[in-house]
C-alpha cells in the first residue's frame, strides 16, 4: 500500500512512523455474544481439584460460559457479528473486510473467518481472514482493518471470538478455571464525528512466546498417540511467567505509547483491558497511574475470554451507556508471543 502522510499523534505498529490514514477510521457499532451455559466456580474446581474460595482468591473470576456441544467459534463469531452491524446500521452487503482474531479456530483450515462469511451471507468482494495473537489478537485485527480500509475504503467487521473450554484440560488448574467461551464485534468505517481511531501501537516481546502454547499439533510437533497421552495437544501457560512480563513490562510499554500520542493519563476516561485475571487488573489497574480513568471489566462473570475479551467488555459498557462523546478510551490487550496492543479511540 502507498506510504501516507506523516503525522505525530496517530498510529504506530511496531517500531515504525506515525502515519495518517487516508480517511479517519471510527467504530460505527459494537456486539458481543456469550453461549448460554453458566458455569460456576464449583464445576470447573472440582474436575481441577480447587475450591470455590481458592479460584475468586486467585483470580476474582465466580462465572463463565462454555459454548454448548453444537456451537463453535464461527457461531460465537458470527452472532456477535450481527449484534455489531445492527448497532452500526451497516447491511452485510456493504462489508468490505471480515477479519476474525482467534486462537481457537474451528479447524486448522479454512479460515474460520470464511464460515463467519458464509453464516452471515457476506458478498464474495469481503476478504475474510483469521488473525492469531491470542489474547491480543482484536486489537492486533482492529490495527490491520484500520490500515486496509483507511486507504481502500468500505467498512470492516472485526471480531474476536475463542472457545477457550475445547482446549483446555479439565484437570489443569492453572487453565481451568481461567478461561471462558465468547466473541466480541466491531464494525469500522468513515469516522461520524466521533468513535475515531486515534492511535495504536503494537509490539512483540518474543523472549516470551514460550509462555502460552498449545504444544501438539503443527509443524513444529503433530499430533500422536503420545502427545495425546501426554496431554500436549491443551492449552498450557506459565502463570508466573505471564504475571512478571506484565508486571515488567506493560506500564512501561503503555506509558511509551501514550508519550508518543502526546496524551497525558488525566485526559484517559475508559480503560478496556484485556480480562486475563481480575486480581492482576486490580493489582495493574493501582500501579498504572490513571487518575480519572475508570477501569472497566467482565471477568468475574465471564472470566479470560481470549480474544474476545476486549470487545466483549467493550459492548457491555457502551450498552450500559458508560462511554460518552468526546471522551478518550484506552484498549489494552497483551497476549502469547509475548503480544501488546494498545489503540486510543476519541469517542
């Protein structure tokens, strides 16, 4: 794509300038969907070998959904997706873009971006296409969809969905009782005076891509008879690796993100992170400073997300009518590889 006009204060992927898209990009509309199966704190505990009162110590989390035997993550995804166009008044005939930020695709091929396409009854001029930075992964889409129909026009659908429940393993307590099924959505296009992209940053800490892992099933180690016995074909994560990046490296990242914006944490109304843990956010949410800024936050009934998380938690305080015109909102996200994303939208 044609380099674009310089600028300091709008979006910066990785190392790279400040560039100003052709046309400002906004979020038109936003959806979520969570599967309707609760399931509590005692459920997943007892399978793990933990309590009730050991999970909401260690996590703050008392409920999440798993998506039924029949739902996968194109469904999650694409009932998101139709809650996201009816909030922006946009037709599906209109989309351009379908990106689906997932870590948890229904099949390792085709994209499931596709089978959101075909639920919907997307035009064959949509490109769909999935996009994996695990639990950065929206924001990571949103970047991308930002870029593409900032200088080709049209509108993007971009969604963040995971069924976290078919990959994690029911006796791992440090998994278990983390993760929660969902999808999130957001309809971008020309900004309407408000809901304006304004910058994002994204980065890599790949010293860390060893921390969350599904280990079977690639290139690097098929799936056998002894990796499934070993169980290697599950989610795995060193918990206490993930907290010490964050911990190291987030505020620091984030504070480099807000200099080059040229916003000071006074002007920060919202904040929408991802629900990795809501202790770590609340232990997060003290040490970074925002004096104004409110935090908000789902993982208590819905739990990690994934990808979704963001958007999920992003819809539920726009129906709540929290996030009012003019207002600065902040969405954070960090994820396996090691993965950050931040993007500042001008609501």
């Amino acid at each position: 794509m044609p380099e674009t006009p310089e600028t300091p204060e709008m979006n910066h992927a990785g190392g790279g300038r400040a560039r100003t898209p052709v046309t400002p990009v906004g979020i038109l509309g936003t959806g979520s969907y969570l599967p309707s199966q609760v399931v509590t704190n005692e459920a997943v505990g007892a399978s793990a070998g933990v309590t009730d009162e050991w999970i909401v110590r260690k996590t703050d989390i008392h409920h999440r959904r798993f998506a039924e035997d029949d739902e996968a993550t194109s469904d999650l995804a694409a009932a998101a997706a139709r809650g996201a166009l009816a909030d922006a008044g946009v037709r599906v005939a209109d989309l351009s873009l379908i990106i689906v930020a997932t870590s948890t695709p229904d099949s390792p091929q085709p994209p499931t971006a596709a089978l959101v396409a075909r639920l919907l009854g997307a035009p064959s001029t949509a490109a769909a296409f999935d996009l994996n930075a695990v639990c950065s992964g929206f924001v990571y889409a949103l970047v991308a969809a930002q870029r593409m129909i900032a200088e080709g026009g049209g509108h993007a659908l971009v969604i963040g969905a995971d069924t976290y429940s078919r990959i994690t393993d029911p006796r791992d307590r440090r998994t278990r009782v983390l993760f929660g099924d969902g999808a999130g959505a957001v309809v971008l296009g020309p900004a309407r005076g408000g809901r304006r992209l304004a910058a994002t940053r994204l980065l890599t800490l790949s010293e860390g891509h060893d921390l969350v892992s599904v280990p079977a099933g690639g290139s690097r180690l098929g799936v056998s008879a002894e990796t499934l016995e070993r169980g290697l074909h599950y989610f795995a994560m060193d918990g206490r690796g993930v907290r010490d990046i964050v911990a190291s490296k987030f505020p620091e990242t984030l504070d480099a993100f807000l200099d080059e914006t040229g916003v000071g944490k006074e002007e920060i109304s919202h904040i929408v992170p991802h629900q990795g843990n809501g202790v770590m956010l609340g232990e997060l949410e003290k040490e970074l400073g925002f004096p104004l800024a409110r935090m908000h936050t789902t993982v208590r009934e819905y739990g990690n997300t994934g990808a979704a998380s963001i958007p999920v938690t992003l819809d539920a305080a726009v129906r709540r009518g929290e996030l009012r015109p003019g207002e600065k909102v902040l969405l954070t996200a960090f994820g396996g590889g090691f993965s950050f994303g931040y993007a500042l939208v001008e609501w």
